[in-house]
C-alpha cells in the first residue's frame, strides 16, 4: 500500500478529515486504522487553536500540509493532529480513534489495558498508546522528511460508512458538524449521536 503524499493534504479541511477515515495511521511498529476524526479550520473556527494562539498560526503558516501537529491537552494527554493547507480551507484535524492493527501488545502494555475498544478510542488514548508526545511536534507525515515507520497508508479496503456529528469537548463553535466516524466502529471515542449540545444559558 502506498503512503499518503503531500497533495492529499491540500484540499479543505472537512474534505480530507473524512477521507481520513479507513486510513491506516502507521507509527514506529504500532498501526492503526483511523476510525473518528475532527476538523478544525483556520479561518471563522473559534473552537481552533488558530483563533487564539499566534504559535499555531505560525505553525500552519511556516509548515508543510500532512505536518504533525503535537499538543498537550489539559496538562494530562498528547493529542496528535495533521496539517492541512493549500486548499480552499486551511485547519488541523484530530485523529480521535483507531482500530488498532499492529504493534497490540506493546500498545496494551503503554495502555495498561487488554481490550482492543479500550486501546486506542480517543485522542489522549491512541497518543499513549502509539508512544507520541511533544518530541513528535513538527513532524512530516507525507512527503519530503517523512522518516521510516511513520506514514498514513492507503486503505484497501471497502469504504467505510462515514457519518458526521458535533465535535467533543469545546466550549466555542459547538454545533458544527465537523466530527467524522466510521458509523459502527466500536473504537470510536463518543458513539454518534451522544454528544450533546451544552445548554443555552437564560437571558433573565
């Protein structure tokens, strides 16, 4: 299977966060096949770390499209997110989850978990579980420099049944669609259609 290159990256965002989905994510003697992904854009996207943080609007600005974009959430979690530019929409998308497919036991040993559903179904649990962390910012995923071992591999299989839903765990922006899944992955971190919208505050 061949790796994604540089121009599957150069599309809107919300394009290639659902073409995403079926792709095997391939990291260090670990893989897993992405089955949630979110969309955040540059541009009219509160919820992005653009709207508020100039070091991640030099980042899109100075990096590659398919570039790693590493952050720490929370002071607990790595989460990993890709960068897509060059389009009609620049943004970030966040890997939420993977069915895992390669490297099981040394993800269920960094996981301290054994069931594969608990292994790699959200963003902090798949960091953990492939070894990424800060080290790993700024690292091409496509093209020039991508280093051996690390890849987005083309699926090969039938096409997964993509759904859309609101994205997890902001506080701005909360009701765009922009959450992509593969509909009946039991590896997604929030099934779809369980998220809910945060209650409208009262004007009296």
């Amino acid at each position: 299977m061949p790796y994604l290159g540089t121009a599957f990256f150069e599309r809107d965002v919300l394009t290639v966060a659902r073409d995403l989905i079926g792709v095997e994510l391939v990291w260090k003697g670990c893989a897993g096949i992405i089955v949630e992904t979110e969309a955040y854009s540059v541009e009219g996207d509160l919820a992005a770390h653009t709207a508020t943080r100039p070091s991640a609007r030099e980042f899109v600005k100075k990096q590659p499209p398919g570039t790693a974009y590493v952050y720490f959430n929370y002071g607990m979690y790595w989460l990993f997110n890709l960068l897509v530019k060059g389009g009609s929409q620049d943004g970030l998308i966040l890997i939420r989850a993977l069915e895992p497919t390669c490297g099981i036991p040394q993800m269920q040993q960094r996981r301290h978990r054994e069931k594969l559903h608990e292994l790699c179904s959200g963003p902090g649990k798949l960091a953990l579980a492939l070894g990424i962390d800060g080290t790993h910012h700024g690292l091409p995923m496509a093209g020039k420099g991508r280093p051996a071992g690390c890849g987005l591999l083309q699926p090969t299989s039938a096409p997964y049944e993509v759904v859309t839903d609101i994205r997890v765990g902001i506080s701005q922006a909360v009701d765009f669609p922009w959450r992509f899944l593969s509909r009946h992955s039991p590896h997604l971190s929030v099934k779809h259609g369980k998220v809910k919208l945060p209650a409208k505050k009262s004007l009296s």
